[in-house]
C-alpha cells in the first residue's frame, strides 16, 4: 500500500472511530401548516413522530400566521 492510500485509510478509521451514533437516530422537518399557532405545530410533530416511531425532542414555529411553517426534531 502506498502512502497515499495509507493515509486515506487512517482518515476514515479516524472518522469511524469518533462518530457519535446518537446523533445519526435524530433528524428535523419543516411542516408547511395553512396556519401556523403553537399547538398546531405540536400536534403535526406528534403525528409525524408516531408515523417513524420516534419521540418529539422540540416543536416551535418557525413563522407563524396565514402559510406559516413548524421545526420538528425527533429522536428515536
């Protein structure tokens, strides 16, 4: 193996090494909502959580009012 693609290989090994696999189970949307108030977003994060078996880590709109948008993170 040349110095190159030994290299390469210690990289990855590194990278591999130090993921953090908790963070790889979460993941965010940003559900369009007709109008956007609070316990709307919470509640299309709920369905959207129990739909991919996950659980609701934050809920907040993102711009509120008449075609507003939710931030949804969930975790499994």
């Amino acid at each position: 193996m040349n110095t190159k693609n030994c290299i390469i290989c210690c990289i990855l090994f590194m990278l591999v090494v130090h993921t953090n696999h908790a963070l790889a189970e979460c993941g965010h949307t940003y559900p369009i909502m007709p109008f956007c108030k609070g316990w709307m977003c919470t509640t299309e994060c709920w369905m959207e959580a129990k739909l991919i078996a996950a659980k609701v880590m934050e809920d907040k709109c993102v711009k509120g009012g008449i075609k507003g948008y939710c931030y949804c993170r969930f975790c499994r």
